[in-house]
C-alpha cells in the first residue's frame, strides 16, 4: 500500500492539499491581502490585478466565475481557496504527463511543500506562482516531444510565459537566473541537451522586458521593497547579528530541517564527484539570497511573510538534489524517499493551521460580543488588538465584512487603525463601508455580497 503510494506521491500529495484547502478555507481566505481581493472581486465582478501581478488572474478567476455563476459568498472563498491547489496540480501534471518531465515535475512537488507551513495559509504571494510557472517553463524549453511537433508554437509561449514572470514579481529573477546557469553547467546528455541559443535569446529577452518594468512600470510598493536593499550598505558588516537570521535559525531546526538535510547532501554529493562549479552556483546563490532578504527585513517579520521568500531558496537546493544527487540512488528508491520527504512536510503544513485559526476564533468572538450593543459600525484603535494574534491591521475591515456576512448572514463594518481620529470625519457616515482605504456607500456595493443593514453612525472606540 505504501510503495502504490510512493509510486504516485504527487497525486496524493495534491489531494491532501486540496482537503486542507477545503478544511481550513476560511483560514486561508478571511485573512489580509486574501481578504481585499475578495471585497475587490465582489464590489467590481472583475479581476483584482495588483501592482501590475497579472499573473494572478490564473486564480483570481475561480473565485471570479463562481461570482458570475451567482453562488453564495461562502462558496466563492471556497473556490478561491481550493483554486491555488488546483492551479499548482495542473501545472504539475501537464509537466508531469503532457510535456513528460519527471524530474520538473517531482522538483515543482517539493517547491510546493518544502519550505511551506505559514504560506500555505497566507496564499496571495504572487512569487509562488510566478515560480511553479518558471518550472513550467523549463520544462517546455528542455527537450520534450512537444517542442519537437510544434516547435514554433512552443516558442512563442515560451516568450509569453517570460513575459509573464517579469511582471508577476521582482524576485522571479534570481532563480530564472540560477537555473539557465545551472543548464549552462550540465554536461549535454539527452535530459539537459538545450540550444543554448535559444536558450541565451529567451534570456536577454527576459533581461530587456524585466528592466522595462523596473523603468516605465514602478509600483510603491514594489520601491518600497527594493528600497530595503539598501540595508546592506547601512548594515555593513554587521549581517550576521540581525534577527531575522536568528529567526530562520530557529525555524531551520523546528520547521524547515529537511530542507538544511537536503543541502548539506548536495554538498557532500558535488565534493564526492569535484564538481565543484555546480557547489560554487547552489552555494552562492543559496547563500546569497538569503543574505539579501533577511538583511532587507533585519528585525524580521511575520514568519509567513518570511517564508514566501523562503520558499524560492528552496528552488537553489531542490533543483541540484533532483537532477544531480537523486540520481545517484537506487531508482526504486526515488519514489519512497520523495514520499517520505512529502508526508513530513504536510506534517508541518497541517500543523501550521493552529495560529490561523486562533486569529480567526478571536475575530469570530469579537463580532459575537459587540453584536447586541447598539452601535455595531467600530473604528477602534489598536488597544485592543492582539497583534500577537492577528498579525496585522490594515485589512480587518474586509475580514469583519466577510466573517459576518458569511457566518452571520449580515455585513458588520469594523475597522482596527492606529490613529482612530484620523477616520473622525467619516463617523457620520450612516449608509456607506469605512476601510482605511476608501469610504463605499451601501448603494454602490451588491447586495448579495454585501447586507449591511445597519444605520447608525460610526463610534469611535
């Protein structure tokens, strides 16, 4: 029984993803940026596409159709939750079945579980997508029976998906980049013979289209991160004493230790056989990256914040174990061992669930005690609110908005920011939403999505 397991883990894999998908949809869906793109989709019946990401639109359309199709709220956040599952076993099977790369696929498995415990519950990191689309995107550029029939074709979605990761997130880069170098550095056997000019076009083109973005499509928030780079002047030498790195220590031992083994065998595989550039590329870009985003967010954040950048790491050490050191076992010992390394990590993922679930229970209390008062419209300020528990503010008025209306059957408007008296002027507002973000009369809203009944003005607590 669990040899037939072993034998089609990423089957299994995704199917108890899709059931925590399922279980904890409110988990996933009620929390931050999730949360936004929801009220997004709801308010306008259209995609919510952010900073220029439209790559997003592969799953923002699940939660989309299920509008149009006039089903329930509650199903709508389910679609939108079980739609990531989906979208990352599709890919996995049409490199796995359609395009015939085993190794690609089994690499996009391990991607998806990995280093993955918080993010699978915070699902918007666009990053995680824009990375499962670049294993695609080998795997059409590495020999298959497809670029063969329809070689033009395959070329020009080639271009297509290039052009998508460029806007889907700045970071997509480094492991574009560190994988071209590692097909550069494979010897020209049948699994790695590329053209490799092909290959060095498609790159220069990625190049010229990437710096295009960085010039005449700037987004503030997308500064903003690349302004934190500027910590490793301000916090030169002194890169080593920062808590993040303390931070991911901790974790490395607790959460993300097969990942540590996994490198630690390359390693010592790449000295056994002196290929000793291959250990130069996965060290120094492992190495590398996580110096360069931990020293962006010196104190830390988040740990689910942290891991959507950890998760591309993982690419730096998952592509040399696949297509190098896996090899050198056994190969009826391929499947166990991935399957081993996979039920460990939905260990952990499962695990995760607990935090997202108190934030959740104490939102849930919240409403219940403020339901029978006779002002129910809150601007509260942050005294009362348990960042420990709910991580951060900013987006608490869309998931007030879809915990009541889901669970209650009625939209409440409550709103946790720092400065009450900042929204002072919008207390008389008596028939519209207050977020922090924007003020949207009730009139404007759709009234399947959004029953607010109350109008009472705002209180101030």
């Amino acid at each position: 029984m669990i040899l037939k397991l072993s034998k089609n883990v990423g089957l299994f894999c995704y199917t108890i993803l899709f059931i925590f998908a399922v279980i904890f949809f409110k988990e996933r869906t009620i929390f931050m940026d999730a949360s936004f793109i929801m009220f997004s989709i709801a308010k306008d019946s259209t995609l919510a596409i952010q900073n220029f990401r439209f790559g997003s639109a592969f799953i923002q359309l699940f939660p989309l159709i299920s509008l149009k199709l006039g089903l329930p709220l509650e199903k709508i956040i389910l679609s939108y939750s079980v739609g990531f599952v989906v979208f990352f076993s599709l890919i996995y099977s049409i490199i796995k079945y359609l395009i015939k790369n085993e190794s690609l696929s089994n690499s996009l498995l391990l991607y998806n579980v990995l280093i993955v415990s918080g993010t699978f519950y915070w699902i918007q990191s666009e990053q995680i997508q824009g990375s499962a689309l670049l294993l695609l995107y080998f795997a059409l550029l590495m020999p298959n029976h497809l670029k063969e029939k329809w070689p033009a074709a395959v070329l020009a979605f080639l271009y297509l998906l290039l052009f998508i990761l460029v806007f889907i997130h700045p970071i997509i880069i480094f492991p574009l980049i560190f994988f071209n170098l590692f097909l550069y550095l494979s010897p020209s056997s049948d699994k790695f013979k590329i053209d490799k000019q092909e290959l060095i076009s498609l790159t220069l083109y990625f190049l010229v289209v990437y710096l295009i973005k960085l010039v005449f499509f700037k987004h503030p928030y997308d500064s903003q991160s690349m302004g934190n780079l500027k910590n490793l002047i301000t916090l030169f030498p002194y890169y080593f004493d920062i808590q993040s790195n303390k931070n991911f220590l901790y974790n490395l031992f607790t959460d993300y230790y097969l990942f540590g083994i996994i490198f630690l065998v390359n390693i010592g595989f790449y000295i056994l056989k002196s290929s000793w550039k291959k250990l130069s590329l996965m060290v120094i870009f492992s190495l590398g990256y996580f110096l360069l985003i931990n020293v962006s967010y010196p104190e830390g954040a988040n740990k689910f914040y942290m891991e959507s950048y950890y998760v591309q790491l993982s690419l730096f050490v998952i592509i040399p174990f696949i297509f190098d050191t896996l090899p050198q076992i056994k190969i009826k010992y391929h499947y166990p061992l991935l399957f081993a390394i996979v039920l460990i990590r939905l260990v952990h993922i499962y695990e995760a669930h607990r935090p997202f679930k108190e934030r959740l229970a104490w939102e849930r209390s919240y409403l219940t005690k403020s339901q029978n008062g006779s002002n129910k419209k809150i601007i509260s300020s942050l005294k009362d609110f348990p960042k420990d528990k709910l991580f951060d503010n900013w987006a608490t008025a869309y998931e007030f908005w879809l915990l009541s209306t889901i669970e209650q059957k009625s939209s409440r408007s409550v709103i946790f920011i720092e400065d009450p008296d900042k929204l002072l002027w919008a207390t008389p507002k008596k028939d519209a939403f207050v977020t922090q973000w924007g003020v949207f009369e009730y009139k404007d809203l759709p009234a399947q999505y959004f029953k607010f009944r109350d109008t009472n003005a705002y209180v101030i607590r």
